[in-house]
C-alpha cells in the first residue's frame, strides 16, 4: 500500500481566542476523491491553507505529497492544483486564452499547452464556446473554466474548496459528472470540500466531517451509513416545534431529531419501528400527511454526527 498523499497529525491553527483547526490526524490515499464535509466555519477552509503552506499550524503538523507543509510549501504548491475562493478567471479574456495565460506560467511548451487546452476544454464540454470572453458565460461554465484552469499543469493532487456552490442543480450535476470523468481518466487525488452531501456521496470514496475544527468521522461513506445503522424517517406534517423535537431526542429508538423546511426528520436505531413515535406526534398535536421511511443516507450521517457534537458540548 502507497505512502498517503496526505498525512496530518494533531494539526492545530488558533486565531486570537478562536481554535480554527483542532488537533486535526488524518491521512487521505493517493488517487481518490477524499470529501472534508463540515458547517460554514468548521474549519474546511483554513485546513486547505495550511495543506498548501499558504498558513503556518499553531500546533502539529501535515504532509503533502511526502513534504512537510511548514518546511517546503514551494514544492506542495507546484505539484498541487487549487480552486479556492476565487476562480482566477479573467472574464475579459477568452476561455482558451485565459488557459493559455496560465500555462505559460507553467511554463508549458507551446505544443504541450495546446493539446492539453483542448483536452481540457473538449472534457468539460466548452471547446465550441472557447473563443468567447469567458465574462458572457454562465456561472456554471465559468466554475468548470476554473476547475480546467486548476488541472492545466496535471497535478497530482487537486483541492477544490466548493466548486458546485452556487450552481443550480442542472449546472452543479453537469460539473460533477464531467469532474469525475475528468478525475478517474487522470488518477489525480481530489481533496474536496462540500456543502452537497449527495454530491460527496456520489463523487467521494472516503470522507471526513468536521466540526468547530474537530474531526468528528472519517471512513468510506458505506461505512459511515453502516455505523450509524437504523432507518430514517422523514414526516411531511405541520406542528412540529422545539419541544416536540425535544421529546423525541429523548425517545431511546431515536438518534437524531431534525426539521427541514418544514419536514421533520429522524434517524432511529436499528430495528426501531415507527408506530409509537407516529403516535407521540399525534398525542403532541401534530397534523401528520405522510410518513416516508428510508435507509440512511450520507447527509442523515452528517447531520446526527454535528447535532450529537453539538449536544454533546
């Protein structure tokens, strides 16, 4: 088995009286798609900084590609690719010349970065619009113009900071598929953070969920789900309020207790039946329309892991 690609022990990054990144271990394969899931100010971002030696730890320290971060942050970032926040995208320029822009930079050959600009542009399905200044596309073709542009010198490890937000469905499936195809033709290691738990279930073969800086889980999402065990329960009703959520977190056939715009969702233990929780709710004035039962997925996963840490505190 290959060295990890990523490899971090204790890392921590404090700010003033903030713990940014809390005493963060852990170790991402080569040639996967490694998902860092967690809440707005988890962490995500700030972990990447210092994977890129853009940030010193306070305490601890990481590994990228066999090089310690704080000693030889040059060499990390010439063998990585990165789409942060912001795209680096020059909206007056045209696709294919704002790629060429950058593989100059890299000091590619003109024959090298010619073919590789095509390649590129052709895999996300934007070389017929490649003379077009890249300000006229849509906020989806831009996102995949930006992901090209982070590929363009065939890094062996690519950091993607949300490449999907703000994408409409359409657009955020498009730049996940085109992404993946991308991604498995090249055998580059992908470590992705993402508000999208279905695009991280399908995308990801192992992942890690933080919160305020603390690792919280880590593994394949299968086995994540398996961890948890039990069905969840998604209820379309009205009355649903914080005591009655409350009650329910209480019940011992309940793991998680959550509402949804509107729609109440449980995660219960397993072999829990849902039969007397149907019948608190409606002892507790709820209206109940429907009941849907399902197996776990990553986001109830992720959603009980940040609820118990929460509760736990």
């Amino acid at each position: 088995m290959s060295d990890p690609i990523i490899r971090t022990n204790a890392l921590t990054r404090e700010f003033a009286s903030t713990t940014a990144v809390d005493a963060l271990s852990i170790e991402v394969p080569r040639g996967i798609v490694f998902g860092f899931l967690g809440p707005n100010g988890s962490g995500k971002t700030t972990t990447i900084r210092m994977l890129l030696g853009l940030l010193e730890p306070t305490r601890g320290r990481a590994e990228v590609l066999g090089w310690d971060t704080a000693q030889h942050p040059d060499e990390i970032r010439l063998r990585c690719g990165a789409l942060l926040e912001h795209p680096g995208i020059y909206e007056r320029l045209s696709a294919e010349d704002n790629l060429h822009l950058y593989a100059r930079v890299w000091n590619m050959s003109r024959a090298d970065r010619q073919s590789r600009i095509k390649e590129l542009l052709e895999s996300f399905s934007l070389w017929d619009r490649r003379k077009d200044a890249a300000g006229t596309w849509s906020h989806g073709m831009k996102k995949k113009l930006a992901v090209a542009r982070a590929m363009l010198h065939r890094p062996a490890l690519l950091f993607l900071d949300e490449p999907s937000a703000g994408l409409d469905p359409v657009a955020g499936a498009s730049l996940r598929e085109e992404l993946a195809s991308v991604v498995r033709r090249e055998g580059v290691t992908v470590f992705l953070t993402t508000h999208n738990l279905s695009e991280a279930e399908k995308l990801c073969s192992r992942v890690a969920v933080i919160r305020q800086g603390r690792l919280l889980a880590e593994g394949p999402p299968d086995q994540l789900r398996a961890n948890r065990g039990g069905d969840r329960v998604d209820v379309v009703g009205s009355g649903f309020n914080e005591n009655l959520l409350n009650r329910l977190r209480g019940e011992p056939t309940v793991r998680a207790a959550t509402l949804n715009d509107g729609r109440l969702l449980l995660q219960l233990t397993e072999h829990a039946t849902t039969a007397p929780l149907v019948r608190l709710l409606v002892e507790s004035g709820a209206d109940i329309e429907e009941v849907r039962k399902a197996q776990v997925s990553l986001e109830d996963v992720f959603l009980a892991l940040v609820e118990e840490d929460h509760d736990g505190q």
